[in-house]
C-alpha cells in the first residue's frame, strides 16, 4: 500500500522586529508639543459627540418603533381589504363559500384570529375565525360615535384600544370601512396580536439601551400600549407617575406631533430619555437610558486620549517620514486587495507584503488564506444551491433538507416509523380521460397537483408520489410531530374544499367538474430509500400504505374515510368524525371500522 502523503507544512514566520515596536519608536521620536492641546479639545468635541450619539440613537430607536407600527397597521389594512375582497367580489358563489374561503385565509395570518363583518349600520352579521381558535367576545352592534368615525375615516383603518384576547395575550382592537362606489358597503372588525410588537420592544432595548425595559409605547392616559413584558401591557399598567413624563411638558393627549428629549430621575438613577408622538393614534413611543450607562465611555475615552498626548509627544518628525514610507505601500497592497475580495474576485495579496516579517506580513499571509477559503466556501454554496434548486422538482422540501445537509443517507434502507398515509384519488377519471383531449387532462391535473401540494406541505406532510391521478401524501416523515395525525386529516379537508373553487375554474374553462375519493389511516411503516444503486427514491412502505389505498378505493366521490387507528391519534378532536361502519377491506381477513369527515 502506497504511503500517504505528508501533511503541507504552513512555511514558518520570518523573525523580525515587530511593527508595534516600530510604531513606538516612530511615536516615540515624532511627537510634537501642539498635539497637547489638540488632545484637550478633542476631548471637548467628543463629549458633545458623545451626547449628540447618544440622542440620535434615541431618536433612531423611535423611528424603528413608529416604522414598525405603521407598517404592521398598514399590513392589516391590507389583510382587511383583501378579505373585503373576497367577501363582496363577484364570481364567488353563494356567502357560505366566501365565509369559508375567508376562514381559509384568515387561518393564514399570523396577527388576526378572526373577522366580524358588519353591517354599515354597525350590526353584527356574522364572524369568521380559524378552526382552532375559540369564539371572540365581539360587540353585537357597534357604537355611533364609531359608526360615524368609520364613515368619516374615508376607507383607513380605525384603531380603538387595547384588550386582553382569548389566548390572555395584549390585542388591538381595529375596525375597518369596506367603501365601494363612495359608500361604506360593510364593517370590518377583528383583534391584532400585539405579542410580535411587544417583542421587537424587548429585542431593541436589550440590543440598544442595555435593557428590556427601556423601550415602550403609551396612549394619551399614558398607558401601556406596547411593552417588552406583554402581562404588563395586557393589564394596561399607568405609566403617568414615570419620570420621563414628569419632566416634559407639552400636549398630554399626543395628538400632535411633538418630540421631546430630557434627562430625569427614576427612583434614585439619573436617566435621560426621548419621547415622540404617533398623533394619528394618539400614542407616544419613549426610550430611556441610565446616563451612567450612555456615558459610561467618556472615562475610558479621556484615559486614551491622555494616554495618546503623552505617546504623541515624544515622536520625532524626521523618524515618522521614514516609517510611513515603508508602512504605505504594503497598506495600500493590502486596501487594493481588500476591493477586490469586496468585487469577489478572491485574488491574492502581493509577496511583497506575505514577505514581511511584523504583523503586516502576518496580516497579509491571513488575508490570503482567506481569500481561499472564501473561493472554496462560495462554490460549495453555489453548488449546494444548484443541488437544491434540481432536486426540489423532484422531491418534497424535507427530503431535499435531508439530501443536501447529510449525503450519507442517500443509501438503500430504511427506519420504522408510525406515519399517517392520504391517498386521494380523482374518481371517474378513466371515463373523464376518455371525453377529454390529453392536453386539458395534463393541465387539470397539473394545477390540482399544484395546489394539492401546497395544501399537504402548509399542513406538514410530504408528497410521496403521484400514481396517475393519485396523490400519496406521508405525514411522519422524515420529521414527525405529536399531531401528524391531526394535521392529514386538516389538510384532507382542506383539499376537498378547495376543490370546490377548482371545479368552478374548470366549469368555466373547459366544462368538467371533478371529485377526490380520500382515505386516510395511520400505522407504522418503514420509511426510507427504495431501489437500486442507480436509481433511488424516498418512500415509506408497509400495511399501512395499503390499508390507506384500500380505503381510498371504497371511498365515495367526496368522502373522507379516515380508520380506527387514525381515529385514535386525533383524541379530542376525533369528536366531529361521524362513525361509517365496518368495512371488509380487499384482501384483509379482520374487518376495519371507518369513520367519516363530515363535509
């Protein structure tokens, strides 16, 4: 066996006298007597940079918060006036299947739980929410003050104030006019989460000022509003004894705009503070700081500015023209070399400066090893990118993960898992083949396929494969969770209703409706790679993958059978499946019992 090569031996450091000497004897020769008192007045000039520092971080931290306030009002405006959409938008169908489709999409958002639609008079008609959330407490007709600031609000968003929501967490209470042709059509009401303002709070105070605390909002009595702690903002906390607010003077109610900057007392610490208004919703952003903490620097900073004075007094002037020449051209190799990595041309530095022996030299010999190390890195990036990019045509988000981030499993085998199987079959689909030209049965089929696997992913689960006109959906793997179960049962409905909207796509275009016949079934199987050496794919296989087949195949056209076994997995919420008897399953001995998802 031939012997392995020896390891590359990294050339040694040449010896030399270090460049931090010869910058101290440079110093120590150069120094002038008029930097003393250049050195006193930076120390003037960078205290009042200092505090100038310190105020346009303030100033900066208030903007942040007001940005992102608008921002998130103005995202639920948007959110709103989409809903609107679909609630009034011709083409739709009967209001059932708009409250339905709204639901859908309000299951999506992340800040909104529900929505209450009114009518322009302010009386209740009807409120949306998402399956999992629990009936809001909201009014059965509206205030007229508010009916009335609706209507003059000329189609913006109104907010109104801040209340404990069902999940005990801070919400903002908003209503929304739905104006069409000049006229208020309906009312819009629902509760935004104010958990991720109240975080983005806490992140830039820790971050900024050193503390959680020290960023916060408040209404016009001075109230929370907005508070890294949201138990604080949920009990609407009075913030009028506050410090900052005792010292500054002006509009109380914050309706106009204003910004105020002061230094006060809290307790016995001396702080500073900065305040400005939201005038359109009456609110106040404020951001405090001990001002031990802000100015914690300018002790350290006049050390190092005496420090320098003395150094700089002692440099002889003859010594530094000397030195700079040499220090400048390996500087200005080591800048030429910096652009061009920043133009990612990952070139080297010149050898005249990995010749040196001080630490230019040693920067310079760093630099270049870098340099390839960034070349490697970026093609391994980019190759991974290209892996991604081929294989997620063919394979399911998780898998692609799983291929990309450990190679080593792309080998024959597999691991025994409990999955949930879905197979949803287009029922009729050989006699639907038979009157339709190929060229409409591939585009119905592909835009089904498009948006069965939306569904299926958003839920959790990975496409297994496309049998035909057969979707086999796993829940359970690669990555499993306590409510697989659960969720391929939701994303089974999920799919029989949006094939209602699918089918008045087709109607439309092409004349045809279609139905899905779905079993689902839950049990263990082996889950893995299956093939040859050559050819692999990702599957699971077992009973279970045939009780699910077995299943779908008695299933009538829209009818979810869903086995006992899956029926156990859901607890609580098996409560709403409907029992649909005993079945002899095709090839099976024992009798399975079936139960069915209500439509």
């Amino acid at each position: 066996m031939d012997a392995a090569p020896p390891p590359p031996v990294t050339p040694a450091a040449p010896r030399g006298v270090s460049l931090f000497t010869r910058l101290f004897l440079l110093v120590l020769l150069c120094a002038l007597p008029p930097l003393v008192g250049l050195g006193w007045k930076m120390m003037d000039t960078n205290v009042a940079a200092l505090q100038e520092l310190v105020r346009h971080l303030h100033r900066s931290l208030v903007g942040d918060v007001q940005r992102s306030v608008r921002g998130e009002l103005a995202r639920v405006e948007q959110d709103l006036e989409g809903l609107g959409q679909i609630l009034f938008a011709p083409g739709l169908g009967e209001d059932t299947t708009r409250y339905a489709l709204v639901g859908t999409r309000v299951a999506a958002l992340e800040t909104i739980d529900f929505l209450t639609l009114y009518a322009p008079n302010g009386q209740s008609v009807t409120t949306v929410k998402a399956d999992e959330v629990p009936a809001p407490q909201v009014p059965a007709r509206l205030d007229a003050r508010l009916v009335a600031s609706l209507e003059a609000s000329r189609g913006h968003l109104v907010v109104q104030d801040v209340r404990t929501g069902a999940e005990g967490g801070p919400v903002l209470e908003v209503f929304y006019p739905l104006v069409r042709e000049g006229r208020v059509r309906a009312i819009l009401g629902t509760q935004v989460k104010l958990g991720p303002l109240c975080a983005l709070m806490g992140t830039l105070g820790e971050r900024f000022l050193g503390a959680r605390d020290n960023v916060f909002v408040v209404d016009r009595q001075r109230r929370l509003v907005l508070h890294a702690d949201p138990a604080r903002v949920a009990a609407r906390e009075d913030f009028s004894r506050h410090g900052l607010f005792q010292a500054l003077s002006g509009d109380s109610s914050f309706a106009t705009d204003m910004v105020a900057i002061s230094d006060f007392h809290q307790g016995d610490q001396a702080m500073m503070g900065s305040l400005e208004a939201l005038s359109e919703l009456g609110w106040a952003v404020a951001v405090q700081q001990p001002q031990a903490v802000a100015y914690a620097s300018l002790s350290e900073m006049r050390q190092s500015i005496l420090a320098a004075l003395v150094l700089a007094a002692l440099v002889a002037l003859g010594a530094g023209l000397v030195g700079a020449r040499q220090l400048t051209r390996p500087l200005r190799d080591l800048v030429l070399a910096t652009r061009a990595l920043a133009e990612r041309t990952f070139q080297g530095v010149a050898a005249r400066v990995t010749r040196r022996s001080d630490e230019l030299g040693t920067l310079g010999r760093a630099f270049e090893g870098m340099a390839r190390t960034l070349e490697s890195k970026e093609r391994e990036v980019v190759a991974q990118a290209e892996a991604r990019a081929a294989l997620s045509r063919y394979l399911s988000p998780e898998v692609v993960a799983l291929v990309v981030s450990n190679p080593g499993q792309l080998r024959l085998g597999g691991e025994r898992r409990e999955v949930t199987i879905v197979f949803a079959d287009v029922v009729g689909f050989t006699r639907l083949a038979e009157s339709q030209p190929p060229e409409v049965i591939v585009a119905l089929l592909n835009e089904l396929f498009t948006f069965a696997t939306e569904i299926i992913q958003r839920r959790g689960g990975i496409i297994d494969k496309f049998i035909g006109d057969c979707i086999m959906a796993v829940w359970g793997t690669p990555q499993s969770h306590a409510d697989d179960a659960l969720r391929a049962v939701q994303a089974a409905e999920d799919l029989r209703r949006w094939l209602d909207v699918g089918n008045r796509r087709w109607r439309e275009r092409w004349g045809i409706e279609i139905q899905l016949a779905i079993g689902v079934h839950t049990g263990p199987a082996v889950a893995g790679n299956v093939g040859s050496d050559k050819r692999m794919e990702y599957t699971v296989i077992g009973d279970t993958v045939n009780v699910a087949a077995r299943l779908e195949s008695m299933a009538q056209p829209g009818q979810i059978l869903v086995s006992e076994a899956t029926h156990e997995r859901l607890g609580a919420d098996a409560s709403e499946l409907v029992p649909a008897g005993e079945r002899q399953l095709p090839g099976r001995t024992a009798v399975t019992r079936t139960y069915e998802v209500p439509a």
